[in-house]
C-alpha cells in the first residue's frame, strides 16, 4: 500500500511542519505521535496528511509510535492555534506543543489512569463471607469490608491489601462486585451553598440581555464598580448556559492564586457540578488531569488563567473574562498572545457569547463598547452592560481624598492625615490597607557624599534595599549582593537607604503604631504557595490591623470591615513614558479604592501625591471612570496611539549592542523598502536600556488597520528568518505589545 505522507507539528523554532511516512490508517489529524528528529526522538502532534512532499521519499523518516488510545486534539483548537502563531508570529509547531500541558510533551505516554470504586451488587449482597474458600484470605476481608461501607475506592482498597485491588477484579468477575468510574467532582469537598442573593435591577437586565442571545456570537462588556455584583451576573449566566444538556462554561481569570475567593464561590454556587481549575501553579499531574476532563467533556466549568484559552473544549457554550483590562491576560515571553483577543475570536468562530468584565476596562475594550462620547470614533463591536450602583445596597463608596505631599510635613513617608487616620481605625477596631507599587525596603541605596546610587551590573536600574536578609537585589534579573558598607566609589561609610518600599513601611508603622497587627503582603513575603491564603484568613478573622502590601493586594478580595485604603507614592505613573502607564494606575488605584468599605461602613482613601489636582485624581474622586476613560481616548485619538492604530515591535537584544544595531538597522531598511502603508521608525533603545546582561533595542512599526500591519509583519519575518545575522541576536515580534 502507498504509505501516506504526515506533516508533523514539532517544538522546533522553525516556521514550518515535518514530513514522515506512515501506513497506519487510523492515524488522525490532532493525534499525538512520537518521530525521529535528528539524533533523538520528539513528540509532535499529526496537522495533515499529503501525497506527496518536498523531500524526496526515500529520505522521509517513518513515525515511530502514534499515540491511538488518546484522543486527539479536535479541529476547532489547531484552528485557533493555527491563527494565533500566524498572528503573533510565531513558529506553528511551537505554538501547537505550549498549548498541551507539560506531561503531553514527553515522550512517555500520559494518560491519567481511571480511578475506579466498588460496591456490592444485589447478588454480591445476599452471599455471605463463609461461602468464600478459607485460603482467599483478602477476598474475605474485601468482601466484609464491603458490606460495612457502601463503597470502596482504590486508595481505601489498598489499605486492607496490596492484592485488595485484585481481589475486588475477581469479585467483579464472579458478579458480587460492581466497579464504577469514579468520577472526579464526587472527589471534590462538596462546599455547602451559600445564601443566593436576589439580583438587582441592574443585574437582572444585564442577566436578562445576554439569555436573550445565547446562541450566537455577540460580545458583551459588562463594566461595573467594584462590589457591583459582576460575579454574581456571572453566576446566572452560567447557570443559564449550564442547564442545556452539553455544555461548558470558559471562565479566565488573571491569576489564580490571587482569587482564592472566586475560586471558592463558584465550587459554593455549583457543587456538584464538575469544574475544574487550569494554571501554572497545578503540579504536571494536576495540569493533565484537568486539562483531560475539560477536552473530554466532563468538566462542566473550567476556571483558568491566560493559558486556558488553548484548551480543548468540545462543548463550549459561553467564555466569561473577569478583570479583562488586567495586563497578565498578555503573554510576555514566547508566543506573546492575547487571550482576552484569543477568546474574542473563539467565541466569534463557534459562535457563542463572550462576556468581559471590570470596573476599568482597558481602553481598547472601552473604544469597541461605548457609543457615548462624543467627538470620539468608536466601534460599537461590543454591547455595553453597566452595573452602577454597589449591590449591597448599604455599602456606600468611599470618601477619596488626595493629600498634598509637598505642604505637609512627611512622618517617615506619612502624612499626619494618614497616620491619624490609622489610629482612628485601631481604636475602632476596623481595618486598613496601605498600598505602595515597591517590595523591598527601598529603592535605592545612596552615598551621602558623592550621591553614588548602587547600580545592577546588569541591567539599567538600580539595586532595591532588602534589610532584612541584609541585601541589595535587583527586581529585574534577581542578582544579589550583600550592602557594603562602605560607598565602593569614594569610600564614605555613610549609606542611606532611600525612599520607601513595603519592608520599610512595616518597619516604620511598627514603630509609629506600636499596638497594631501589622502583614505585608508582596512577593518576597509570599513566595511560599499558601502564604498569601493564610495571611487573608487571619484579616478575615480580624487578627490583622494593618495589611501593607503591592498591587497584589488590589485584587477582589472582600473584607468587609476594612474602611481605610492608604496609597503612598502613586506619582511615577504619571510621568512614565509609556502611554499606559497613566491608564494602568487609574485601573490599580480604581480597584484600590473599592477595596474600602465594602459592607455597612463607610470607607475612606487616602492618596498622598505631589499632584492633587491631576485630572486623574479628579476623576478618582468622583469614581468616575467614563469621563477619565473618555478623556484618555480623546488624547489617544490625538497622538495616534491604540486603540487608534495597531503597533508590532520588533525586539532584539544580544550581549554586544553593535550586533542588536546592525540586525536592528537592518530589519528597519527591509521594512521601509516593503513600501506597505505602515509606519516604521527609526530603531531606538527601550527605557531599560540593558537587561540581565543583554544591550536591547526595538524598531517600532504602526499601521491604521490589523492588515496592513499583518502584511508587512509576515513579509519582514521571511526576510529576517532568511539573513544571517538573526542567528546572532535573540529577536522577537510582539504583535499588539502591552509594555515597551
Ligand atoms: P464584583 O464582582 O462586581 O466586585 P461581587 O459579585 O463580588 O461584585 O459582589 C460584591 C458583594 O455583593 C458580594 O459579597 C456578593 O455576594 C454581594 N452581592 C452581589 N449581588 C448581590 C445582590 N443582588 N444582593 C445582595 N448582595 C449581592
Ligand atoms: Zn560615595
Ligand atoms: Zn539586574
């Protein structure tokens, strides 16, 4: 028989499949397969088949092993991922293998075992112990252990015996013993129901809207305040899609170990219900399991982070992106995707709704929603929901003042209105937070004599003062060196740390408040997987008085009886080169705020800021988000940035800055002399010149519309993939890029 050609998606950084031979006629598209690939063997999954193939045939390697019993990756997904790598630029292959959980990219084969329970049949029921020969000594103990439990699993089979499992197969054999597949959500700790509240008015037509139009594709922006009620819109909408008899619910999420709680909600309001969590932070094992319960089906519900949105999910009826503008929703390395953008185009293609929500959402989004403005262009592709009005019809919004640092004398960074109003709380037994965007103990370490600033070595910033470990560390690329003592460049002995991190904000509160329970929340002081977990339990118990922390602690977490929100040193923000730099504080400080007074008693924020009368503090004071959002698309619209055009950076980086210049330089001509109808600039360096010991540089290109950019995007990778010089820098395409 003329064996067929296999076109093969490999993990190589090559834009291209791999040719094999193979005969085996139930090789399907999708199907994993193990192939030789130079001198070891690789795992790839099966794009195609063809007669006939660039290589000659009688060089083709032949398939070594095709993984049958699995079942293979369905059409709907290699077309997402397909669309996706030719988006963004990137390899096909790559992209098809970082879609599959780890376990699925080695070589030994993975699938999850079955687990199984036993239980006695009616016949198994009626016998009795004796009726089983003396010498089946487990038998016996099987079967009498089976009679006093309703069921056994395989773990609690094990524990009679190691042959327990065994015996239990006989007994099925013989008829006594009924096996049954366990399934997954009955090994879940069924959470009892919390109360249900009754939807407000606002809710109930956002909930009511969207039912209207279950079966087709429409995208829907669900813009509410915090404490709104968003999650519980979600809630109904699930349980409205869940009711049909196939049917599963996309929830992404921006980062899983953030939102305990929500987690927690949904396992509350859907017990029973298989759901199923899909993040970096699962062991391997955890992952695949997952991962093969939501391709399989059975998963109903699947709560993941950006990641997810390349699982494979025969019944998708609905995606639900919580926090949409959050910028983790960005892949920064690799394929650097967009997985709101990602589940955009999902929905559309199986034409099913897509809901995203946020009380600030990004502008991009905003500019495809709002119809309102005027004097702004806007596209009208999503319909707009709004929950205005907190839904705990008591909690009021907080009271927003800005404190002008540059009049008032500074306490060690505090302002005496700040430090009054955290003794106020301590006496009333209530809770506060206090905010600052810096971990460690402070940004800098300065000589007093000649203004020395400890320098990385490796890249363009400063060393952070960690005193406790008694360090200098670098945020960027993580090197570390012990605090010298005295300065390396003039030798005074006299070194300050200066300016304010979290670890110095602790420091000092201990010392101003002595009294209060004070936790810091940031990435040094919860590296360890449930620390963050145990510190929000004991606010929640009240063993906390003060919660010091980073924008991690910005994040819908609920506690109802903290009333103060302190933000110290928000400014840099608001002069940051970058455009969105002003839009993410706005979003950080919004979602701060709501953290305040979110039960019965009223809230306060408090902003210390050299410039109170910003028009982003003016607006944060009235909670108003449209006008800020509005008046920053104006100003976008002006300068011509997105959501008004669409960018692609090219980025390159190599130790030796001449040869990120000539590949940069290089990359720039090509572009220019492509003589599309995009805009490409000269090649500049980006803020942070070097990092963890590579030179870095860009070359920025810009077009009116997602083709034209595409167009010049795929000519200018053919080029570059064909110089030499690529192979002497790291390089990279970022399509649609969120940092610069
Ligand atoms: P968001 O997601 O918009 O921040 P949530 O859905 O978390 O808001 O709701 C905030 C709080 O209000 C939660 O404690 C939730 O249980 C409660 N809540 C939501 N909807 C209602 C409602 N209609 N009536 C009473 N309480 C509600
Ligand atoms: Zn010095
Ligand atoms: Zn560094």
């Amino acid at each position: 028989m003329q064996k067929s050609i296999v076109k093969v998606a490999l993990d190589v950084p090559l834009n291209c499949l791999f040719d094999y031979l193979s005969d085996d006629s139930a090789l399907a598209v999708g199907q994993r397969v193990l192939v030789p690939f130079g001198r070891r063997n690789q795992i790839g999954i099966v794009m195609g088949f063809s007669q006939s193939s660039d290589i000659s045939v009688e060089k083709l390697k032949s398939v070594k092993q095709a993984f049958l019993n699995e079942t293979p990756l369905d059409a709907e997904i290699l077309k997402l991922i397909q669309f996706s790598a030719e988006y963004y630029q990137y390899p096909l292959g790559q992209a098809v293998m970082s879609a599959l959980p780890a376990r699925l990219r080695q070589v030994t084969p993975a699938v999850a075992r079955k687990q199984f329970a036993y239980r006695l049949t009616d016949f198994g029921r009626s016998q009795t112990a004796a009726q089983i020969p003396k010498r089946r000594l487990v038998t016996q103990r099987v079967f009498l252990a089976l009679l006093a439990n309703h069921t056994l699993s395989e773990a609690e089979l094990d524990l009679i015996s190691s042959s327990a499992r065994k015996a239990a197969k006989q007994l099925e054999a013989d008829g006594w013993v009924c096996a049954k597949q366990v399934h997954f959500a009955q090994r879940v700790a069924e959470i009892p129901a919390t109360t249900v509240p009754e939807l407000n008015d606002e809710q109930q037509l956002a909930v009511a809207q969207v039912v209207k139009d279950l079966h087709h594709f429409k995208a829907w922006l669900l813009h509410g305040i915090t404490g709104s009620g968003k999650t519980e819109v979600y809630i109904r909408l699930m349980q409205h899609v869940l009711k049909q008899a196939a049917a599963q619910v996309l929830v992404l999420v921006p980062e899983i170990n953030l939102t305990p709680q929500l987690q927690a909600r949904f396992r509350s309001r859907f017990s029973g219900i298989p759901l199923v969590s899909l993040h970096s932070h699962l062991s391997e094992s955890e992952r695949l399991h997952h991962w093969q319960l939501a391709q399989s089906g059975e998963a109903k519900i699947i709560i993941g982070t950006r990641l997810s949105i390349f699982t494979p999910l025969p019944h998708l009826k609905l995606i639900i992106i919580d926090e949409e503008h959050d910028g983790s929703y960005k892949q920064q390395d690799s394929m650097r995707y967009h997985a709101r953008d990602v589940a955009l185009v999902r929905a559309k293609w199986l034409n099913i709704p897509v809901v995203l929500g946020s009380a600030t959402p990004s502008l991009e989004s905003w500019h495809n929603a709002t119809t309102l403005a005027t004097g702004l262009k806007t596209t009208n592709k999503y319909h707009l929901l709004s929950l205005n009005q907190r839904a705990v019809s008591a909690a009021q919004l907080p009271i927003i003042d800005c404190i002008d640092t540059t009049k008032v004398n500074l306490q060690q960074g505090f302002t005496p209105q700040l430090i009054e109003a955290l003794k106020l709380r301590i006496s009333r037994g209530e809770q506060s937070l206090l905010f600052i965007n810096r971990r460690g103990f402070s940004p800098v370490l300065l000589c007093s004599a000649c203004h020395w600033i400890a320098p990385c070595t490796r890249c363009s910033s400063r060393l952070v003062v960690h005193l406790g470990q008694r360090k200098l560390r670098c945020h960027h690329c993580g090197y570390e060196q012990k605090i010298p003592n005295q300065c390396p460049s003039c030798g005074n002995a006299d070194l300050h740390p200066t300016g304010h991190g979290t670890q110095r904000l602790e420091q000092t509160l201990a010392q101003l408040l002595p009294a209060a329970r004070i936790a810091r929340v940031d990435r040094d002081s919860i590296s360890k997987k449930n620390a963050l977990v145990e510190i929000l339990d004991k606010v929640h118990r009240q063993e906390i008085d003060i919660l010091v922390g980073t924008q991690m602690l910005a994040k819908g977490h609920d506690f109802p009886n903290l009333t103060l929100v302190g933000v110290i040193d928000a400014d840099s923000a608001l002069h940051s080169p970058d455009f969105r730099a002003s839009e993410r504080l706005f979003a950080q400080l919004m979602q701060v705020a709501g953290r305040a007074g979110r039960a019965d008693k009223p809230g306060q924020v408090i902003i210390q800021t050299q410039f109170p009368e910003h028009v982003l503090f003016n607006a944060l004071r009235r909670q108003d988000y449209s006008s800020y959002a509005n008046a920053m698309l104006r100003e976008r619209q002006q300068m011509q940035f997105p959501p008004y055009v669409f960018l692609a950076l090219l980025r390159a980086e190599a130790s030796d800055f001449n040869l990120v210049h000539k590949f940069l330089s290089y990359a720039f001509r090509v572009a220019r002399e492509l003589n599309t109808k995009a805009v490409v600039y000269d090649p500049i360096r980006p803020q942070m010149e070097r990092l963890k010991g590579m030179e870095r540089g860009y070359v920025l290109m810009q077009a009116g519309n997602r083709g034209v950019l595409q167009a010049l995007l795929c000519k200018l990778m053919t080029q570059l993939r064909g110089h030499s010089i690529s192979v002497k820098v790291r390089w990279a395409i970022d399509v649609d890029p969120l940092e610069f």
